[in-house]
C-alpha cells in the first residue's frame, strides 16, 4: 500500500468515525428530545456534543428577541466562558448571526477580526475566537435563533461544519416546537377551563363584583408575574378601577378614578374600541403611567369591555418582567372581556327589568292614593319616601313655589338625619336649580358649589346637599312647584333621573288639581246646603213673623165674633166655631212646617233635646242614646246630624215596615258619630230616593262621611261621622 493510498484510508476512516460520532451525538440528543425534555437540557446537551465533537472553543444556543437583539443560551466549551446564559446583546453587523437572521440558511465566518460590536470584542480578545459557523433554528416556519459555533484557529472547524450545525439546529428546533406546542395546548385547557368557571359565574346571575373578582383572577392565574385590572370608562373622560389581581398590586387602591395616559393602554382601547399591545411602558406619558412604572411594569395589553353596542370599559394586563407579555396576550384578554360584557350586559338588563317594576309599582301606589282621594299631605308624604327609595337618594321633598320668590317644603322625605321640615321656606335665588325649573317648566339638574354665595348656597351649605334632580309639578298649565331628589355625596344620579322623575312629577301635579277640585266641590256645596238652611231660616222668620201671626189674629177675631152671635143665631154660631177650629189646624200645620224647616229646638237647645223631640214624634218606637252631654257644636253640624235622623225616621215610618228604631249620638276621635238603625226590610238605596241622596250631599259637603247599609231582610244602618269643633259661641238663631 502506498502512502498516498494509506493516507487516504485514514482520512476514510477519520471521516468515518467523526461520522458515528455525529450520528451518535444526534440520536442522544433526538432521544432527549423525545421523551419531551425541557428546552433547557436539550439546549445544554446539543452545545456539549457540538463543543465536542467540532473541538470548538465555544458552543451556544442564541434567542432573536423582537427589539432586534439577541440572548445567549447554555453556552459550552473546553475552557472557562466569559459570557453568561442570558446576555442579550445587539446583533452585530457582518456576524453570523446577522446572516442567519437575514438568510434564514447557514453561514460561516472565517475571520471574525471584522465583526463589530462589544460582545465579538470580547469573543476575540478573551475567548479568542477566529472563526464562528452558525445554523438557523426555525419553529413553526418562524426564525427563532441559531445554533453557534466559534473556534480560536482558522482550521478548527472543517469545510462543512454549518451543516452539520445546522442538523443539531433542527432537532432544537423540534424540541422547542414540541415544548411550545404543549404549553399552547397546556395553556389552551387552562385558558378554557378558566373560561369555563367565568361562564359558569356568568350563567348564574352573579352581583357584577362576583364576576370582576372572578375574571381577574382568573387572568391573573393564567398570564403569571403579571397584573390584572378591570376598569369602567366614565362620561368625563376618566376611567375607574373596579378590580384588580396579580404579583403585588398596581400602586393605585380599587375604586381610584384616574385620568387616560396619552398612548397608553386605556387611551388607545377607548379610542380604537379594539384590542392593544404595547410593548415598551416607557413612552406612555402621564401620571398614571408613572405609576405604574414604578411599580414595575414594562408592557401591558388591554382588552375592550363592550356592553350592547358601547364601550363600556377595558380589562388590562401588565408584565413586570423584562421580556413582554407573550404574543395573542391582548386576544386571550379579549376573551374574558367578552364575558364580563355579557355580565354586565344580564346584569344591566335585570336591572332594567328591577327598576322598572320598582317604578311601576312605586307609580301604581302613588296613582292608587291619588285616585282613592286621599289628603294631599298623605299622598306628597307618600310620593316623597317613593322617589327617594326608588332613586336611591338621600332625601326627597314635594315643594311648592310660593309666587316667584319663594319655595316651600310641601313633604319631605330623608334615609339619614335631615332638617328638612314641612313648611321651611328657602328664597328663589339666581344659579339655583329650583328657579330654573320655575323659569323653563323643565326637569333639571345642579352639582352645589362650596363657595357659593347667599341665602339659598348657606342653606345648601347647612342641608349638606351636594346635587339635587328637580321635575316640574303642572297643574292647569301652570308651574305649582316640583319635586325633587337630594345626593350628599359625591356620587352623581344616572343621566336619565329627569325622564324618570318627570311621570312622579305629573302625578303630584294630578293629586294638587284632583285636591283643588274637591276643595272648589266641597265648597260649593257648602255653599249650597248654607244657602239652603238660609233659606229655610228666612221662610221660617217669615211663617212666623207674617202668616202665623195673622192667623192668630184672625183666630182671635173669629173667637170674639162667636162670643158677640147672640144665641138665637145657633147655625152661625156653629159656623163660626167650624171656622175657627178649621183656622187653628191650619196654624198647627203650618207651625208643624216651620219646626221641619228649622227646628226651635235645635236652635235654642242644641243637639240633645232637638234628638228627643224627633224620638218623641216618630211614629216608630225609638230606643234614644245620646252620649254628648250638654256640648254644643257649629250650626251646620247640628244641622246636619238633625235632619239625618229626621229623615232616616220618616223612611223608617213610611218604608221600612219596621217595630223600632235605634238612635245613637256619640262623640269619638274629634268626629261626631251618628247612627239610626231600625229592624225593617230593608232595600234602601240613595242613589233611588231624593231624601238619602240629599242627606249624602249635606254630609259630605261639610267634610263628613256616611254609609248606609240596607240588605234586604235585615233592616237599614245609616252611620254618619261629622268632624267637629266644640264651641262656645252663642247658639244660632
């Protein structure tokens, strides 16, 4: 064998051997890889066997990070390694790396004495390095890194080294696809299991604290060393921090109003209505963001909370670590957003469906008092606690303007201590909520200045009002007065309290007119039952002063004439007795009707005695009680308590059939009582008979009531109830 031929069977065999040594180091390393060891061992175990079998002074595994840098990790060799796992470092122009990250292939450098950059210093001055091989790793069709291999001599590391770099890249490249492909299906069960317990809590009808605590949480859990927070978008441009979860908190305490940093990440949500990233913390603007700074944070993602078609608010993450929340971090936080938006949303709408209820059957109460006719200090006591209740307020009042200066406490209603009594009036001053609503004949509302001035501010000042929602009370096109809602705190009343207030509003204004009427009704009957009694005082004043007086006259005549007929004249005589007899049953009628127009008795005697002269007369037999001793009452009570008696004795005579009547008189709770019953038939209706409706009138026109009860076969009860007024006046005559 020539020496030639021996060399080239050497280099054969050489070849060979560094070939079993390949294959050897890739099945070790393949068989790491499948029993799904960690990236760490794998990567720590592919930079041995390479350092190994190139007897290269350096070995490693390189990460790209997004900002265009790149981190070394498990760097091997023979000798002691100056730089660490985990130094990222800029990636060098003209490098190795700067060809992988641009080809995509592998490259080679053969004199790294051109290579920039602080880290290629270091590898050449104090590692030595001259020559670097290096093979992409890609996952998943994306560049991840590149596997690296350095040697201190140009002839180290042999033709075709970056390939076979590049065959340990690719089984990297399996284990981190492998590793990331559990963690995405680790992390998808996770997410979904924590989807589920949310939907779930959703399903339920949870207050929306429950479900706040719940989703970020869950967030939290699942996006680990970060921070989780719910916020709600206000009307003014801010935002409120309504929960919040994570490593540490967020610097700023639940339930903080805070202003939208410029660019952030609640800036951009509330403008886009879409999901957001932001990688680097640093550029966001504002004190909120400073915060948040402070407390470690370096990137954050956010998600939009949309509740029937608006925007309601926004759930955020933040990362505080140095590398960013992992990509699709914005879309998994969506996806809880989503279900707080339709939390919100079932909570929103049983809310609705609660509060209108709440309303209806707070309108039917107030509307039931007002058709009922109640008094009007009942029905505005009642339509105050309604409104404040209803409206969560912390007082409301019924008040009516007092011409255009004025305004007066009409009823009024509070949940804590409040001097706000009945009757207090306050001066209509300009700027004030109440004389707009004079002015405008609108619902309207006012947030209350501490510096204010004036008489009105100081008794804003002094009730501790901080705003108030006020609706017009309209009775006959006119402004009467409104009524109102008080907050003492901060908190302002939702935007659509007017709209609300507005229908109580328009039924106190159908209480003050159904009250006005009844009052112009009652006095005109009044009127009427008065002119009536008049009347009858006046025909009585004249029976007695004209016609009863002559006929007395003439009775007195006609008596002298029979006396002065001598007796021979006996048929004279006798006709002159007739007439006279005749003159006076027609005096005793007459002085009949004159007692049933208005009794003497009553007028000279009161009550009492007047009863028992009607018992004496009545043509049934009458059991008398009358429990009012000697007191005296005004004349269109006693008149009035006559004539029922009256006429429920002439019924009971005339109609009723009956063997006895009962009459009780009594005075009870400041009201006197009547009550005539009798053991008849019964069948007594007023709305048929002159005589009842008429006593119904008379009762009711002085503010009594009456009741008659009257089934058939089982007699007849009239029950009457006269306020009264005991008095020392003269009686009437």
């Amino acid at each position: 064998m020539t020496a030639s031929a021996s060399a080239y069977r050497d280099a054969e065999i050489g070849e060979l051997k560094r070939l079993a040594a390949e294959q050897s180091a890739l099945r070790r390393v393949a068989e790491l890889v499948a029993r799904q060891t960690s990236p760490e061992e794998v990567f720590a175990l592919v930079s041995s066997e390479l350092s190994g079998l190139l007897e290269a002074s350096l070995a490693c595994i390189v990460r790209f990070e997004e900002d265009g840098t790149a981190t070394i990790i498990a760097p091997r060799g023979p000798g002691h390694v100056r730089l660490p796992s985990g130094t990222n470092f800029p990636i060098p122009n003209g490098g190795v790396l700067e060809m992988v990250s641009r080809t995509q292939r592998p490259a080679r450098v053969d004199d790294f004495a051109g290579v920039g950059g602080a880290v290629a210093a270091t590898l050449r001055e104090q590692e030595g390095v001259q020559t670097m091989v290096g093979g992409p790793i890609m996952v998943d069709g994306r560049l991840w890194g590149a596997m690296l291999v350095a040697s201190k001599a140009h002839d180290e590391l042999p033709s075709g080294s970056e390939d076979r770099v590049a065959r340990f890249a690719e089984l990297v490249s399996t284990a981190i696809s492998n590793v990331e492909s559990r963690a995405k299906v680790e992390h998808l069960a996770a997410e979904q299991s924590a989807l589920r317990r949310v939907a779930e809590l959703v399903a339920g009808h949870p207050s929306a604290e429950d479900v706040f605590d719940l989703v970020t949480e869950e967030l939290s859990a699942l996006l680990a060393s970060s921070q989780v927070g719910t916020l709600r978008f206000e009307e003014d441009g801010t935002a409120t921090l309504i929960a919040q979860r994570g490593v540490g908190t967020l610097g700023i305490p639940t339930g903080t109003n805070l202003p939208l940093p410029t660019e952030g990440v609640l800036e951009a949500v509330k403008r886009t209505g879409r999901p957001v990233r932001i990688v680097d913390y640093e550029r966001v603007r504002g004190q909120t963001a400073a915060i948040l700074r402070g407390e470690g944070v370096r990137s954050m993602v956010g998600g939009p909370i949309v509740v029937d078609g608006r925007l309601w608010g926004a759930m955020v993450v933040g990362a505080q670590m140095p590398e960013a929340l992992p990509p699709g971090s914005e879309d998994r936080v969506t996806r809880f957003a989503e279900l707080v938006s339709t939390a919100i949303s079932n909570i929103e709408s049983r809310a609705k469906v609660e509060r209108l209820v709440a309303e209806q059957s707070a309108l039917r109460r107030v509307a039931t008092l007002v058709a009922r006719e109640h008094s009007s200090e009942e029905i505005f006591a009642a339509l105050a606690e309604e409104v404040g209740v209803l409206f969560g307020a912390d007082a409301a009042a019924i008040l009516r303007y007092d011409g255009d200066s004025h305004l007066s406490v009409v009823a009024g209603w509070s949940e804590r201590p409040m001097r706000l009594p009945v009757g207090r009036q306050f001066p209509l001053e300009a700027g004030y909520l109440a004389l707009e609503v004079l002015r405008t004949g609108k619902p309207g509302r006012k947030v209350h200045s501490d510096k204010a001035d004036g008489q009105t501010a100081a008794a804003v000042r002094e009730l501790g009002i901080r705003s108030a929602v006020m609706s017009p009370v309209e009775v006959n096109g006119t402004t009467w007065g409104a009524v109102g809602v008080i907050a003492l705190g901060s908190e302002p009343f939702p935007s659509d309290t007017e709209a609300r207030l507005a229908e109580f509003s328009r039924h106190a204004g159908v209480a003050v007119a159904n009250a006005k009427s009844r009052s112009d009704l009652t006095e005109s009957r009044a009127r009427i039952v008065h002119t009536a009694d008049e009347a009858r005082r006046r025909f009585e004043r004249d029976l007695h002063d004209g016609a009863q007086q002559r006929l007395v006259s003439l009775g007195l005549e006609l008596r002298a004439a029979e006396a002065m007929v001598p007796e021979r004249f006996d048929d004279l005589r006798n006709s002159l007795t007739r007439l006279a007899t005749g003159l006076h049953d027609v005096l005793d009628d007459l002085r009949e009707l004159s007692r049933g127009l208005h009794p003497a008795v009553l007028s000279e005697d009161g009550l009492g005695p007047a009863l028992s002269a009607l018992a004496l007369r009545s043509a049934v037999p009458v059991d008398l009680r009358v429990d009012i001793g000697t007191e005296r009452f005004e004349t269109p009570i006693e008149v009035a308590a006559y004539y029922v008696v009256s006429e429920a004795l002439t019924n009971t005579a005339k109609h009723a059939r009956a063997s006895m009547a009962e009459i009780h008189a009594f005075v009870s709770d400041a009201r006197l009582e009547i009550v005539v019953r009798d053991d008849g038939q019964g069948g007594a209706d007023s709305a048929r008979g002159s005589g009842l409706r008429g006593l119904v009138d008379r009762v009711e026109a002085i503010g009594g009531t009456i009741r008659i009860e009257s089934d058939p076969g089982r007699g007849t009860a009239i029950r009457v109830r006269l306020p009264v007024a005991p008095t020392r006046a003269e009686p009437p005559r």
